[in-house]
C-alpha cells in the first residue's frame, strides 16, 4: 500500500514538471531538482553540447538546422525510481543575410499633423527572400505639413541601406483612412441548427470529446484563478504542464475548457454541459469579485490565473522565457467567456468580459504606439493570440468606443505592412502568433469598413493557402511559416502546428461570408477532413490532440494531454465547430459546402445531408423538406472525377456556377452520384514528392521504415493502380494506405516519392 502511495506521489511530481514549450527551444530551461512530494530528479542530455543536463543551451550554428535533444529524468523517491523523456527541438540560429532592397512606402497624413511612419519596412535580401526590417527615420518637421503637398522621408536599416517613404498631406478623408463598402453575401447557420448525425468520423470524434468534456474536472480548471485570488481552491489538484502553478501561462486552458463547453452546447444541446459552463462563468464571477476588493495589487476588471506582474514587465520588454504571453493567454480566457455569452447562452459572462475589457483598454490607452509596436513584435513573450478580434466583438456587443479602440491597439505594423503590399515576407514568423492577429484585423473591418483591413486579410490568406500550406492543409515546421514555396524541403518530424488549421478555418469562413467563392470551401473541406479530424486521438475519450501533424517518412501520432499545450485547447474546441459552414445562407439561396453527414433546422431551411461510399463512388444525398423559396446550390468537389446528378430518382443536367450545382427544388432528393479514383496531391517545390489522395480524403500509407516509400505512378496511372475495399481501406503496390483520420498508433506516411 506504502509502495503504492509513494508511486502516486512520484507520478504526481513527475506530472508537475512545467519545462517551457519545447518545440522551440532558443533560451536556457530551468531544470528543477526536486519535487513538492520530495521526489529527487537527476536529468541527463543526449547531447551536452547543445543542451547541458544542466539546461543550457547552445543553438546550431545558421545551416545546421534545427536539432532534437533528449532530456532524461530519473526521478527517485524512497526506492521508488521512474524514468521519463523529453525531447527538445533546439532551434538553429538565425541566418545571416544583407539587404538588397527597401521597398518604398507611401504614408498619408491630415494637415497640421505628423505622419506616422512605420517602425519597419519590407525588404529584399541576397536570398531572394522578402522580409521586414527595423527602420529609423529622419525626423520630420511640424512645418513640413501645414498645408496640402507632398515630400519625400529618409530612413535607413539594416547595414545603413536607405529606405524612402513618400508622405502625402491631405486633408481627403478618402485618402487618409479608404472605405470598402461591400456586404457580406453569405452567413452560416447559428451551431443550434446543425446537428452532425451518423454513422461518420466527424460525429464519432466529436461525441468522443463530448464524453471527455462531461468527464473534466471543473476544480482543477479553477485552481489558479482561486488561487489568484486568494480563495479556497477547494482541495482541487493543480493543473499540470503548460497550466501547471509554476507556469507563466497557465490559465489558457481554462479558457480553451469554457469555448469548449460553449461551442459543445451549440452542437448538442446537452444540459449537462450547459451545468458545467454555468458553474464555471459564476465561480470566476467570484474570482473576478474577490480581485476587486485589492485595488493595490489588481486594477478594476482584471481577472487571471496570476496577477498583472506579467504585463508590467512585458511593457519594460522583458523576453521568453521570463515572461510567456500574458496578453495570449487573456486572449483565451476572453474568447471562452465571449463564446460561453453568444453559444452558451449566460449573461454573467458579458459581465465579467466587460470588465477584463475595459481593464485592457485603461492600460494600454497610457502607452504609446511606439510601445505598444515594440511589445507585439516580441517573439512569444508580446504574442496576443487574436484579443483584437475579441475586442471588436465586445465593440459590437455593447457599442462602447473604447472596445473598438483597445483592439485597435494590438494593430502588428510588422504583419499588417507587407499584407497591405502584397508582399509575402511570412518567412519566418510564427505561424500561429499570426494567423489570429488577421482574424482580428478582418473582424475590426466588419465593424469600421477600413478598406486596409480587408486587404490585409486578403492577401495573407491567398499567400498561405497559395503556397504555403502541405497537403493535408496545414501550415509550418516547428510552428514558423518558411520561405514561400518550400513545402517538401520541410517534411519534418514537427509540421503542421494543429492551432494553425484551427485558426486557418475560421479565417476562411470568415472571407468567405463576402465572398461565396467555392475555393474557399475547397480549402476548408481539405484542412478539417485531413488535419482538424486527424489531429484527435480516436482510440478513446481523452480530448487528447496532435501538436504537430508530422508528415514526415514513418511517423507517428502523439496525442497530448496532460501538457495542457496549446493545441491540447484547441483540441477540445475543434470537434464541435464541424457544423459551422456545412450550411450557409444568402437572401435566395442554401449553400450546401462540406459534405459531412448533418441535418439543418432552421426557420428557412430544413435538409438533410448523407454520404454512401463505395469502390468507386462517393455519393451525397440531401434530402430537401422545406426551402421557403430559396434556390439550393451544391458545391461541385474537386475531387470528383465525374458528377452524374439526379433529382428524385431522374438523373438532370448539372448546372454549374461559381463552382456550385444549382438546383430550383423545394421538396425531395437531390443526389450526387460522384465517382473517385486516386490522384497525386504533389509539393509545390518537387513533383517527386507527392500524397495519394482518394475524394476528400489524404490517404497515409502503413509502414514503419524511415525513408521515403517510393511507388511507380503517375497522374496517369494511379488512379488504376489504387486498389479500393469500399471501406476506406486501399492498397497501392504492396502497401496499405488509409485516411489520416483513421490512423491511431500506427506508423504513416504522408508524404511519398513517384518515379
């Protein structure tokens, strides 16, 4: 019984570890040597010379490439000894480089007042990549701009190149801030309408988190807010990895847990969790309450799972690991409480949401742009994940300026400047530190109209589904965007963060709303079948998530749970937003897009959406109840080799418009009967490299071997080659493949090479 206890205690120690993300390791760790329970650790590195067992670190030199360390900890406690690994990606240095180019910039400013030159500027290096560079100016004179002209600014960068920006002063408000009056064509149906229905992968993984959710415990998920506060945290067990007491982001989860019940509410309706996410918005309406009473340590509004000293030193620039993101991290306690108000239907959490807003808006209306600007170009440590998005929507909900104004503050010069170029300079940002910044910035142009802000999202979103995003549909290697168009050159152990797709997805949807172009429904539909499904453990209801989707030659799945990562939060919010644009609506017409088995029930509209698979078909039924006089249009899949379409038995011609199937039909059975055969999904940067795809789905190959499986196809050949069970179980040559959705523990490839 003893041995038994003191196994727990020594699990529990080996749990409360918190070592930092180590997926991208450039600082020092902080190895600890003891346990609460007294467990001794003794850590040792499989390569002293780039990580001591000490914790230091010394990156590759630029060209070496990243490098992966394993940590071994032997954690002993009164004869009790356990062995645990880690695994540290020690990023490279940055690479050297001389700047060719300054792009030249155009900055208009009113009468009377200076121009605001930006902090960078965009600019060609000898490797022929776009990037951003720091800039300083020349200084301008208040005489310079007394009245309507133009002049030229001097600036210099990197190696003293210069730059210029032209600055015109005008007093032309079509000039100084551009409108783009265009109006939504679309909307998606309210979660509350759709219902996912089986037999389907989709409703199989999300009932699995379903379970999960109702099996969390909601204690825990309060402990640092309590403990913050200075409450009882009712004898719940701390969190552990990145929401561990010791971690500087812990809280994030808690955020991710409340969008996770509010979003699962939507979708199923199921009172239990409603419970769960009523309980959870009134003890932080305490925690929040309990924090206002000391004035002196927290100001009006803030509520978190620390207190602000965080903020206070990122405003004096302080760096990872010292700090971790607090503004990130209030980001996801903002967005869960936000979604738990508009989904999960409580008032309490506008409330509590106000006054986190207005505490944001209060400190960050002392500091200037200049500040701010230094902040947000921090790598990780002025990450703000999409709090800007957040902000606007809070701006909308109550109309108060100062919403709209605080999530203007978070405007990132650095992203939004080679965006509103046209300039792909993505190279090397943080992937995922990025794509919620755009949600923001296309959220705020929904409110303002600011023909800047649309443009921006625009352009990103063409550049990374243009190129660069991997066949499944996800995006970087080792969370970084790389240089445009190298795809195969990083087919690695860490690619394809899953917060990345998430966030991807919801950017899609977003533009897609003005614009009902299928090829954004393409995308969408390539990412959540082969990422967003993929990236759930399906073996059991754990909630456990993949970090990375490795598309690397033998890889394999790693769920994650208890490090409470990133992904692991959005993990538990995925499976509940497949319905979010299956369906979609304008004045005349319902837009059918992904096709995954559901039903809509709505005041407009009542269908019902099936798919039968056999050896060489994918076939969709929609059965049509009622449409209120509205047109019903199909998205035509990409991956049909042929469409033979059929209204209540009889087969029709196919119209097809915008990339859509039109139909005019108020009751009965529309069918597409859409026959398959494989196809070659090829890199970007080597046709060698390619995946096998059959309809939407990415197909992995079965094998353990660690280099590449080379098949002798073709565009031509391989859709005779690629032999089909009518079960989504398929062989080419000797292998077995099967969609990456389907895969658990076995080992895969992605990726493979054709003759």
């Amino acid at each position: 019984m003893l041995e038994n206890s003191l196994e727990k205690l020594v699990d529990m120690d080996i749990d409360r570890i918190y070592l930092g993300n180590l997926s991208t390791v450039e600082t020092d760790i902080s190895l600890p040597l003891k346990g609460e329970n007294g467990t001794s650790f003794d850590w040792q590195s499989s390569n002293d010379y780039l990580l001591t067992k000490e914790g230091r670190v010394s990156r590759p030199h630029f060209g070496a490439g990243n490098r992966q360390v394993t940590l071994i900890l032997t954690a002993t406690n009164q004869g009790i000894t356990k062995v645990k690994t880690y695994t540290a990606n020690v990023l490279e240095k940055e690479y050297p480089f001389t700047i060719e180019r300054v792009y030249p910039i155009t900055v208009y400013t009113k009468v009377g007042k200076l121009p605001e030159l930006p902090s960078v500027m965009v600019a060609s290096n000898n490797l022929g990549e776009d990037i951003v560079v720091s800039v300083e100016w020349e200084k301008v004179k208040p005489c310079m701009v007394e009245k309507e002209g133009d002049f030229a600014v001097k600036g210099s960068v990197k190696d003293n190149v210069a730059s210029m920006a032209e600055v015109i002063v005008t007093d032309n408000e079509n000039l100084l801030m551009p409108k783009l009056n265009i109006k939504k064509e679309v909307q998606s149906y309210n979660a509350k309408n759709v219902k996912l229905l089986p037999p389907s992968d989709f409703y199989n993984q999300q009932q699995r988190v379903l379970e999960c959710l109702l099996n969390v415990d909601d204690e825990s998920m309060l402990y640092n807010f309590r403990s913050a506060a200075g409450v009882s945290t009712n004898g719940a067990s701390p969190m552990t990895g990145w929401d561990a007491p010791e971690c500087r982001l812990k809280g994030h989860t808690t955020g991710h847990y409340l969008s996770a019940l509010a979003l699962c509410f939507g979708a199923t309706g199921n009172e239990k969790i409603k419970a769960k996410l009523d309980y959870m918005v009134d003890e932080l309406y305490m925690c929040q309450q309990e924090m206002a009473k000391y004035p002196d340590k927290f100001a009006s509004g803030f509520l978190s799972g620390y207190d602000e000293e965080q903020f206070d030193l990122l405003e004096e620039y302080t760096t990872y690991p010292t700090i971790w993101a607090p503004y990130y991290t209030l980001h996801k306690i903002m967005a869960g409480l936000r979604d738990c108000y508009i989904q999960g239907e409580n008032s309490k959490a506008l409330k509590i949401l106000k006054g986190i807003g207005l505490w944001v808006y209060n400190r960050l209306s002392k500091l200037t742009k200049d500040q701010r600007d230094k902040m947000w170009a921090m790598y990780i440590a002025g990450e703000f994940g999409g709090i800007n998005e957040v902000l606007a929507d809070l701006y909308m909900l109550t109309m108060d300026e100062r919403y709209l104004t605080a999530s203007k503050y978070f405007d990132n010069v650095k992203l939004y400047l080679p965006m509103k170029m046209r300039i792909d300079a993505l190279g090397n940002l943080h992937a995922n530190q990025h794509i919620p910044q755009i949600i923001g910035c296309l959220r705020q142009f929904d409110v303002t109209k600011e023909k800047d802000r649309f443009e921006i999202a625009d352009a990103f979103w063409n550049f990374v589904t243009k190129d660069h995003i991997y066949s499944i549909g996800g995006t970087g290697e080792t969370e970084m965007f790389k240089p445009a168009r190298q795809i195969a050159r990083f087919i690695s152990e860490k690619t394809a963060e899953s917060c990345a797709s998430y966030n991807m997805l919801k950017l899609t949807g977003m533009l897609y709303e003005y614009n009902s172009d299928s090829r954004y429904m393409d995308y969408y539909e390539t990412t959540v079948t082969n990422h967003i499904l993929s990236s759930g453990d399906i073996s059991a209801p754990t909630g456990g998530s993949t970090y990375f989707m490795s598309v690397r030659p033998g890889a394999q799945k790693g769920f994650n749970v208890a490090e409470n990562s990133c992904c692991h939060g959005t993990g538990l919010e995925n499976h509940f937003k497949y319905g979010e644009y299956i369906y979609a609506k304008s004045e005349d017409s319902l837009f059918i897009n992904l096709f995954i088995p559901s039903s809509l029930q709505a005041n407009d509209a009542d269908v019902e959406l099936s798919t039968e698979i056999s050896e060489t078909n994918l076939n969709i039924k929609v059965k049509v109840n009622e449409l209120n006089g509205k047109s019903l249009k199909i998205r035509k899949p990409l991956w049909a080799k042929d469409i033979a379409v059929e209204v209540n038995g009889s087969k029709t011609e196919a119209i097809v418009q915008d990339g859509y199937i039109n139909f005019e039909i108020q009751n009965g059975i529309v069918e597409l009967l859409c026959s398959c055969s494989g196809y070659l999904s090829k890199c970007i940067d080597d046709e060698k490299t390619v995946s096998v795809c059959w309809g939407p789905y990415v197909l992995a190959a079965i094998s353990k071997q660690s280099e590449f499986i080379m098949f002798d196809v073709n565009d031509e050949t391989v859709g005779r080659k690629l032999l089909h069970d009518g079960h989504l179980n398929f062989m080419l040559e000797e292998h077995k493949l099967m969609p990456l959705n389907r895969i658990d523990k076995e080992n895969y490839h992605v990726y493979v090479k054709i003759k």
